[in-house]
C-alpha cells in the first residue's frame, strides 16, 4: 500500500515536473512570438520609409527632369528670339518730330553721320522702347542683308564724341549679360588684347572669358560711374550718351 502511494505521488511530482517544463516552453515561444512581431513590426516600418524614401526620390527625379526639359525650352527660346533679332540694329539719340518718316531719318542719319553711300535694303523700321534722355525713343530697324548691317556697325567709330549711339538687338536677358561684359571688354581691348563679343559670351585672345570675383567689383564700379555721369548730364538735359559700341557679328 506504502509502495502504490510512493509511486503516486512520484507520478505526480513528475507530472508537475513536466507541466513546469511546457509552461516554461510555451514562455519562451510567447517571447520568441513576441521578439518576431516586433521585428516584423520594424521591418515592416522600415519598408514604409524606404517606400516614402523611393517615392521622394522618383519625385525628385521627376522634378529634376522637368527643370532640365524647362530650362532647355527657355534656352531653346531664347535662341529663337535672339536668331529673330538677329538683322535688328538700335539707333540711339536721333531726335523726335511729330510725323515724321523713321526710314527716311534712319537713312539720312546712315548717310551723314556714318558715311553710308550705298541703298540699305531694310525691313520695319520703329521707334520702342524707353524714351532717352533726349526724350526720343531709339529707333529699331531691320536689315534684309547682313553684310549691310556689317557695314553700318563698322562705321560706327565715326560716332565717337557725339550723343549717336548704334547697336545690335538682344534679347533683354543676353543685354544684361553683355553690359556686365562691357568693362572687361573694353580693358582688354586698351591692353591692345584681340577681343570678339558673341551675344553674351567674350572672348578674348580667342579664349572663352570667365569671371572673376575682382573683375565683377571692375564691372559694378563701371556701371556706377556710367550712373553717376548719367545722373549728372540729366541735370543739364543732354542727350543720351551710346552705351559702347560693340562692332562684333552675330553668328550663331
């Protein structure tokens, strides 16, 4: 009876051994099922930023191309307006009349001022832009040959000293560009330098000119004393002084 009881309560002992073993068990595997969720749960988030992060590139790529395609159509334009301008001279300080016939002011002017003997075919001829200090607006006109246009700009240092000015037409954002090319243009030119200004790139001993820091202060502190001599000449009412006279082609 004593022996039946002993391997009762072994049995037992045993038995809650062994339920002390699963209980352990399934612990670890609820740890384990817990360590899995939470690393699913990260990977799971990191995927969604690598998503988010792939979505902010691939939009960034887009964006990108998109800037380059636009910057190329402004080019692509800007090219056309310049090719447009490119038989278009601007003359400067002639005097306004009411009714008066711009071609035939513009040619007499071609002819007295510029020693021009042959007939200049030309195309519209107008009066735009900004009145001058003369309280004329410039006269645009458009030349039908090339070689005539030629001709006109390299009369131009027959103007020196007097309030004429003559030059090509560019679009407003290359003309920016060239008057802060002005300065340097003219530097290298008194250093006796071979200079050749092609709508907004110069070149100077046949090498493409670069900026500097130094030289852009030259070139700020040129055109404040254009401004200053300007702002004291419009006291007196003179006319308009040209802007440099620029004898160089404008082959694309």
């Amino acid at each position: 009876m004593c022996n039946k009881i002993t391997e009762i309560e072994t049995s037992i002992s045993d038995l809650v051994k062994r339920n002390s073993l699963i209980e352990k068990s399934v612990e670890d595997i609820g740890g384990l099922l817990d360590t899995v969720v939470e690393r699913c749960t990260s990977n799971k988030k990191e995927i969604e930023n690598m998503k988010r992060r792939n979505t902010e590139i691939e939009r960034q790529i887009e964006n990108d191309n998109l800037k380059e395609n636009f910057k190329q159509i402004e080019h692509s334009l800007l090219d056309l307006r310049c090719r447009s301008m490119k038989n278009n001279l601007i003359f400067s300080g002639l005097g306004f009349q009411q009714n008066e016939n711009c071609e035939e002011k513009l040619r007499r002017f071609m002819h007295n001022e510029l020693g021009i003997e042959f007939h200049v075919e030309l195309g519209n001829v107008h009066r735009f832009g900004k009145p001058g200090l003369n309280g004329a607006k410039p006269i645009v006109a458009r030349f039908l040959y090339r070689k005539e246009l030629e001709a006109v700009l390299r009369n131009t240092n027959k103007l020196k000293g007097k309030s004429f000015g003559v030059n090509e037409q560019f679009p407003e954002e290359i003309e920016t560009r060239r008057k802060k090319l002005y300065p340097v243009l003219k530097k290298a030119r008194h250093e006796g330098k071979q200079v050749k200004l092609v709508r907004d790139k110069l070149f100077i001993n046949g090498k493409q000119y670069q900026s500097t820091e130094e030289e852009q202060n030259i070139a700020s502190e040129y055109r404040e004393t254009l401004l200053k001599n300007n702002q004291k000449q419009s006291g007196a009412s003179p006319p308009v002084p040209p802007r440099p006279s620029i004898l160089m082609s404008n082959h694309v």
